[in-house]
C-alpha cells in the first residue's frame, strides 16, 4: 500500500516531545518494513505558530508568516528525515516533483510544508493526489472526528465513519489565515475527495494507531 501520514505539530511539536517522535520513526520503520510506501508530512506545531506571531509583530504579511511557519514545518521534517537514516531521501521534499522522485527511488518521503497560503493537511492531501496513494492517515489532537468541536461542546459523539459529503457538512469552511488549526483541513477534503483517497482521522497520541488503521482496524474516524 501507498500511504501518506500526517503527523499533527499539535502532537509532536505542542510541547516538542522527542520520545513521541521516536516512537513515530520506528512504527514508520515497520510499515515500510511491511512492503508499504511511505510519504511523511509533519506540521510546525506551537513553534510555527510562535513565529507567526513574531512576523504578525514586524506588520509582515500573511505570505511572510505562512514561510516562516513552513520554515519551521521544515525543520521538524528535518528531523524526521536525519532520524530514518538511509531509508528515507537525502533531503525534505520541497516540491511535489521531489516527492514522487523520492518515492519512485523506493525511500520515505519526509515533508514539511509546501506553498503559503495551505496548511500541511493540503499538503499531505495535494501528494497523496499526486503519488496516487491509497490512504491519508492523519494523527491529531482529538479521537477522530467528531459531530461538533469536541474543545467547544461537551455533548460532541465521536463519528467512526462517514462519507466525504458528510464531512464537508460536519467541517466549516474557513478561509486561509496563517496557523489556523482544524480537525482536518476542508481545502484537503476537497482534493482527497476527487481523487477518493481513503482517510483516516486518529489520536495522533497513540502512535500505535497508525498501525491499526494500515491494518485496517477499526480506529479513530474512517472517510470514503
Ligand atoms: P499546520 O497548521 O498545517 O501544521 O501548519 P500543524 O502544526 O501540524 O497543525 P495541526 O497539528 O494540524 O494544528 C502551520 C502553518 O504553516 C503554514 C500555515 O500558516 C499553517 O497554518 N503553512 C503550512 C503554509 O503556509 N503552507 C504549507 O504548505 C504548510
């Protein structure tokens, strides 16, 4: 199987904790190890979003903060990348052109962000897209996903599966504005959706559920 994993700076980065991020490697080792592909995308977390805030605080513009915050996205991905050692390429995918090279090269394709103006959801979205994979498992900051903002309202359920369509209607559209923080992205729902990628929305704080969910187990919010 083909498969891109979205790897939430609310989880790695929000604080950085280096024993997740380990973790994340070897699991990601061992689904290679199983005959998959394997495309990582990881977000820039609070750090990004600290960055953000010191652009927004020199008057610079949304393009500006969005490049500093996939600068730092970069970094983490960095990271990523050094820690896989000759299995993954030698260097952050920054175009989707080196993603699908990468790949192609049989290694582990480690990103960041990609352009201002999207979030690293699209990102992980916009290569799914391109490499044709089979699956988008996303690892975040709540169970899956739920009816309403789990965060806002106490009496949210938590839904297993649900359609595309259902999604869109569950999801607010919000317009682009740097570090904005969703469940998952609509602009990403958008793409998965016409090229009907799999996704699957799990706790990004139980690593091991990324392995359920490559699996096939039933874990976390299930869209197709
Ligand atoms: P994300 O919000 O996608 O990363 O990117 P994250 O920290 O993993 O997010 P969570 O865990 O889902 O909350 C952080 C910011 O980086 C910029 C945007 O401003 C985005 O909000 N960004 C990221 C881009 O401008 N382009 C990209 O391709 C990726």
């Amino acid at each position: 199987m083909r498969v891109v994993f979205r790897i939430g700076g609310s989880v790695v980065a929000s604080p950085i904790n280096t024993q997740l991020m380990s973790k994340y490697i070897e699991l990601l080792k061992a689904v290679k190890a199983e005959g998959n592909e394997v495309v990582v995308v990881v977000g820039g977390g609070s750090l990004a979003r600290e960055f953000i805030g010191i652009a927004k605080k020199l008057d610079l513009e949304m393009q500006a903060q969005d490049e500093v915050a996939i600068s730092v996205s970069r970094l983490f991905a960095q990271l990523f990348l050094k820690k896989f050692g000759d299995l993954s390429c030698s260097k952050v995918a920054v175009t989707l052109d080196d993603a699908a090279e990468c790949l192609a090269d049989g290694k582990v394709v480690v990103m960041g962000g990609l352009k201002p103006g999207i979030t690293t959801d699209t990102v992980a979205a916009l290569v799914a897209e391109r490499v044709n994979a089979d699956l988008l498992v996303k690892g975040t900051d709540q169970e899956g996903i739920y009816d309403k903002d789990p965060r806002k309202c106490a009496d949210a359920v938590k839904l297993n599966q649900l359609s595309f369509d259902d999604l869109q209607g569950v999801l607010a559209e919000t317009e682009h504005k740097a570090g904005i923080h969703q469940i998952i992205d609509p602009e990403a729902v958008k793409v998965l959706k016409r090229k009907r990628v799999k996704l699957i929305v799990v706790s990004g704080f139980k690593p091991e559920n990324i392995l359920a969910a490559v699996k096939g187990k039933k874990v976390g919010t299930v869209v197709n």
